[in-house]
C-alpha cells in the first residue's frame, strides 16, 4: 500500500510543513505627519520659539498627530536574523517568499 502526501501545510519542496513559524521583520518607514500643539506664550515669536526648541518626542508627546498615509513608504526591510536588508524595490520582488 502506498502512503499518501499530506497536501495540508506549507509546501518546500515535496514537503509541506504544518507550522508556520514567526518571524521578526524590521521595517524602516517613512511618513509626514502633522500636527497641532497648544502653547502658552508671551507672543507669537514666544510661541514659534518654544515649538522650534522642543525635542521630537515631546513636540509628538503634547501634540494631536494625524497623517494621510498617502506619503508612507518602507525604505528597507530586514526579514530575519539569515537575510541582509533589503530596499523597498527588493522587498516588493521577494515579500511574498517569506
């Protein structure tokens, strides 16, 4: 009698395997973002100031953020510890391989 393959699973070869492992993926993204921040101030030039001067993380940490995700791209991607980075032109060839 002749054993049947198992179809079920992922196929490598004329194998298939039933798990799928997780895998971490490092991704480098861009995007614009706005925003919007309250500031007390003397004056305008006070305001502008105080805004220009504060740190990313707390201009994002006291500011109402949005983005329209239209500008939004990954520059590289790096799909596990046994793969170099790739650019974002590699990642879209090869994605659907991982």
């Amino acid at each position: 009698m002749e054993k049947k393959k198992s179809t079920n699973g992922i196929p490598f070869g004329d194998h298939f395997f039933k798990e799928r492992l997780m895998e971490t993926y490092k991704i480098d993204w861009k995007d614009v973002i706005y925003g919007t921040i309250e500031i007390v101030a003397e004056n305008g030039l006070d305001a502008e100031n105080k805004l220009m001067n504060m740190s990313l993380k707390e201009l994002l940490e006291k500011s109402s953020t949005g983005s329209d995700k239209i500008d939004r791209e990954i520059r590289f991607v790096s799909p596990g510890d046994f793969f170099e980075p790739m650019t974002n032109e590699e990642w879209d060839e090869k994605k659907r391989y991982f």
